[in-house]
C-alpha cells in the first residue's frame, strides 16, 4: 500500500487482481461492456486520487467496489436504462419489415466470457447469486428495471456479499434504508427471473450434451435445413436481433423471421464462442465478391433443457474481437 502511493506501477500491482471483478460489476450496473470499459477506467483514476485518504479500515476490494458503485451511479444519472428487444415493446409479425435500427445505447450488450476470466461459483458466503449467473442475460436485464440505488444494493449485497453495514457505507446510507431497498429490488427481481438459472440448466445438461447441442445448431444452420434448426427450438421461444427493436415469440413465428438461414447453402459458416455464462455463436456470411466469410452477428442461446427456449442474434459484428472471434473465415 504504501508502495502503491508512490508509483504508478506498485498501484496497477495493488488493484490488477480485482480488475476482472470491478469490471464484471460494472458491466452488471450499467449493461453494456463498452460502459464498463469507461466506468473501470474513471473508477480506478478516482481511486488513484483518493489512494492517500485510503486507511485500511476496509479491504482493498471492497474501497474498490464502493468507489466503482459510485461511478457506476454517476453514469447511470446522465442515460437511460439499457434494455433487451422483448422489454423495449409488444412481439410484431416476422414476416413484416425489420425497419431501422435503434441507437446503440438503447440495448444491453452481450459479456465475453473469456476476456474478463469469469468464475464458478459465489463471490462470498452471503452472496445470493453465483458469479456465471449474475451475468446472464436475463439477470442483467432484470436488474435494468431497478432504481440505481436499488441495483447498487442488491449487487453488493446478493452478487457480492458485501454486509449490510458495508453496503449502506458505500451508498452513504443507513443500514434500514438498505434492508428496505434490498427488500423491494429482490420482490422486482424474482418476478422478472426465469424459475431456472441457465447454470443450473447447463449443469443438469452437462458440458457433452450442451456442446452436441450447439454443434447440431451449427450444422442445421450451415446446411440450410430448416426443419432441424425449428426441431431444435421450444415451442414459446423468442428471437430477437438488436439493434433492431422487433422481436417475436413462439416456433412457428420464428419460422417466418430472420433467424432462418435463405437462399442456397453454403451461406454460413460459425464459430462457437461464449456470452454471458451462455453458449453462444459468432455468425459469418459468405461475401461473394471477396469468397470470405464475414461477421454479421454474436448469437447468444438459452436453453431450457434440451430444447433453445431463446435466441438473442446482436447484430454487432465489431464485438467479435472481444470474444476470441476472427474478422474473417476463408472459404476454403
């Protein structure tokens, strides 16, 4: 510590082994990874700064934490919420037009696993949630809907388990006021959760059946065959394409949409990858001028048990990079 106050270098040595955390929290706070990159970076400059008035009273990870929470809620103040296609409005026809796409900031952003070095299991003892499962897309969306204060709290408190007393120190409140939020931001998220965790289904499902899973939705994709890509998907399913807002629900509606691979194989070549604790797949299209194979989207699966109960296809080819996905694929 008292090394880190006095160079740069000894500061990075001090703070490097909570970065993956901090920026998981950000990316849990605020939805988008691109916010969190920023959110991280002022964080630990602010922590650099105060570094001095730092007395030891608390962990070096939870300073780092309240200070990142703070950030996090500076942001927050100054945009809207993100969200996914499914909570932006009402399901539309697949078959009409996809229109224009929204502006970026509208939406949640896939989280790459393999980049940040995510971990099995609980943060803490008291933590709620597992680590994996606090990034899932649906527990990210959920915790959209909260007040800001209202997020902090059941972060450090359920994702982290931070104590009482020391979430109501990084929020600069009482204990009974974060009892209170901690009440009504956990009824708002056990009503918008699944009743199962994707964890707890890829785990039931094990790593041979998951990976088989996704190699048949690859193949079924490839070869352009159309019946055994709708064989692989549950009845009430939804796919959605952010940026674009339409969304739709159920097999037979997703028959008509743009999930379906047209015109004569071999169009699609994928790369598996993972998103958010999720399976997922990077999506390439033949370009026939070039004979490459290009980027077009990061499809992100959740499964409910062996069937794919939802697709969420982010048309944003420039994360590619983030999740060990090449820009291009050879034709040959």
């Amino acid at each position: 510590m008292t090394a880190a106050r006095n160079g740069e270098e000894a500061f990075c040595r001090l703070v490097d082994p909570h970065r993956a955390a901090l920026h998981a929290h950000c990316y849990q706070m605020l939805g988008s990874v691109h916010d969190a990159d920023d959110a991280l970076q002022d964080a630990l400059l602010r922590a650099w700064r105060a570094l001095g008035r730092f007395e030891g009273r608390s962990a070096v990870s939870s300073w780092l934490h309240r200070i990142a929470t703070n950030t996090c809620l500076d942001e927050i103040a100054r945009r809207p919420k993100r969200v996914l296609p499914i909570d932006y409005g009402p399901s539309s026809d697949p078959r009409d037009d996809a229109g224009e796409p929204l502006d970026s900031a509208t939406w949640i952003e896939p989280y790459p696993d393999r980049q940040v070095g995510l971990q099995d299991g609980f943060a803490g003892p008291e933590s709620r949630y597992e680590q994996r499962e606090a990034v899932e897309l649906a527990f990210v969306a959920a915790l959209q809907h909260l007040p800001a204060r209202q997020r902090a709290a059941l972060i450090l408190r359920d994702v982290l388990g931070f104590s009482a007393r020391e979430v109501a120190e990084s929020l600069t409140t009482s204990v009974a006021s974060v009892n209170s939020a901690l009440q009504r931001a956990r009824k708002t998220i056990d009503e918008r959760l699944p009743e199962r965790s994707q964890q707890a289904t890829l785990r039931s499902l094990g790593d041979a059946r998951v990976s088989d899973l996704v190699e048949r939705f690859i193949d079924a994709f490839e070869r352009g065959d159309v019946e055994a890509i709708l064989a692989m998907i549950a009845e009430d399913a939804t796919f959605s394409m952010p940026p674009y807002p339409d969304w739709c629900r159920g097999r037979d509606a997703i028959a008509d949409s743009w999930l379906m691979p047209g015109g004569p194989a071999p169009r699609l070549r994928y790369a598996t990858t993972r998103a958010n604790g999720q399976p997922a797949v990077g999506t390439y299209l033949l370009e026939p001028d070039s004979g490459r194979y290009v980027p077009i989207a990061l499809d992100v699966l959740t499964l409910a048990g062996p069937e794919i109960s939802e697709v969420i296809a982010f048309r944003t080819p420039h994360v590619f990079a983030r999740f060990g996905l090449r820009d291009q694929i050879p034709s040959s």
